[in-house]
C-alpha cells in the first residue's frame, strides 16, 4: 500500500506556479523549485515527474482557471443582460492588468510565448484555451445580437475574435508600461466599437467596480 504524501500538493503546485510565473520555464531549475516548495527534488519529481510535466500541470491548471473566470462573467442568463456580461469581463480584464503592479502578465500568455514553438503540449493546452474563450465570447455577443443590443447582421466569430485579441493586448501593453487609464479607456474603446443595430444608441455599459485581480488571487490554479 503506498504511503500517503507528506505535503498539500495544491501549495506545493501554488508555490512551483509562482516561481515559474517569475521566472519563466527556462529560468527555473528544479532546485529552486524545491527551495520554493520546501521539498527534495526526489520529493519533487516522485510526486511530479520532471520540470517539463511540473510545468504542464501548472500550465494546464492555470489555464483551466482562465476559462472558468471567463465563465464567471460570460456563464449565459437573459439575452438583455449579455451586453452587460460582455463589459463586465472585458473591464474586469483591464481591471486585472492594471492591479499587476509587478507586471508578471498572465501565465498563459508568457508560457505560450516562452514555449509553445517548441512544445506541442504548450500550444495545444494554449490553443485550446483561446478556444473556449472565444466559443464564451460569441455566445453572448449572439445573445446580444438577438436582443437588438448588437447589429444582427455582423459576423459574431468576428467579433468574438476582436474582444478576444483586446483583452489579451491589454495584458501585453499593461505589462509592457501602459498606464491604468489608458488600460481602461482601451476596455471601453473596444466596447464602443461593437456595431450597433441602425438609428439605435447604445446605453452606457459602465465600467465595473475595481476588483482584487481575479486570477492573481486564485488559489486553485
């Protein structure tokens, strides 16, 4: 019978998350992984496997939490409140990258750049994400579509890919020095821009309440 692990592996995968959120893949060796989590590197790999599959778990985790914070925002309801969905996750993903005052930026995006040319297992957890995202996306903007909130005619995999690629810009350009304001006004821009069904005007959306940042926060990843 094998004997039961020592350790919370939920803080240990924590612990490893952060250090290769830091430092990146390529940047962490296992010993400072062991230092991070308090283990043996024999600990560490019997519980694990390698570097590369500790960083695929955490990735994968990381991922998982991506999507279901998404689906916080973007989980269906009335077809007259999905434009609302739909400002409340594209501000709370400004409101994210302006509270990462350590501009670390988001896991998948710095492990897809770092890796996914060379790791197919990388790129097909990072494509499968966007996926999920962009098939949440579309799903309100339908809904908007049919409540006459969204112009019925636009193509809505067009601009489920446009919010998408705006969320995920506001991270890079956040990381890259863009201040608040500007990370904000660019959530609102993107909103604006949504083509509205002919003679009708769009009600303020409004920007949501600064919240903690919902993903630095998340202890199950």
């Amino acid at each position: 019978m094998p004997r039961p692990r020592a350790f919370d592996e939920r803080q240990v995968l924590e612990r490893a998350r952060e250090q290769f959120w830091a430092t990146g893949y390529a940047g962490t060796r296992m010993d400072d992984i062991a230092q991070a989590t308090g283990l043996g590197k024999g600990s560490l790999y019997g519980a694990f496997g390698d570097k590369s599959k500790l960083f695929h778990r955490v990735f994968g985790d990381w991922c998982t939490a991506v999507v279901e914070v998404a689906e916080g925002r973007l989980a269906g309801g009335p077809d007259a409140e999905a434009l609302a969905r739909l400002s409340g996750y594209v501000h709370l993903m400004a409101e994210n990258t302006a509270s990462d005052t350590e501009r670390r930026g988001c896991l998948l995006a710095k492990g897809a750049a770092e890796l996914a040319q060379h790791d197919p297992a990388v790129a097909a957890r990072s494509a499968e994400t966007m996926t999920a995202l962009l098939t949440l996306l579309r799903t309100e903007i339908s809904a908007a579509q049919r409540h006459g909130d969204i112009d019925s005619a636009a193509d809505p995999e067009r601009l489920a890919v446009l919010l998408l690629t705006v969320v995920r810009g506001i991270e890079a350009v956040g990381k890259a020095g863009l201040d608040p304001e500007t990370l904000r006004n660019i959530a609102d821009t993107a909103l604006a821009v949504l083509p509205m069904p002919e003679g009708q005007k769009r009600l303020a959306t409004g920007r949501g309440p600064a919240r903690e940042n919902e993903l630095g926060a998340i202890t199950a990843t």
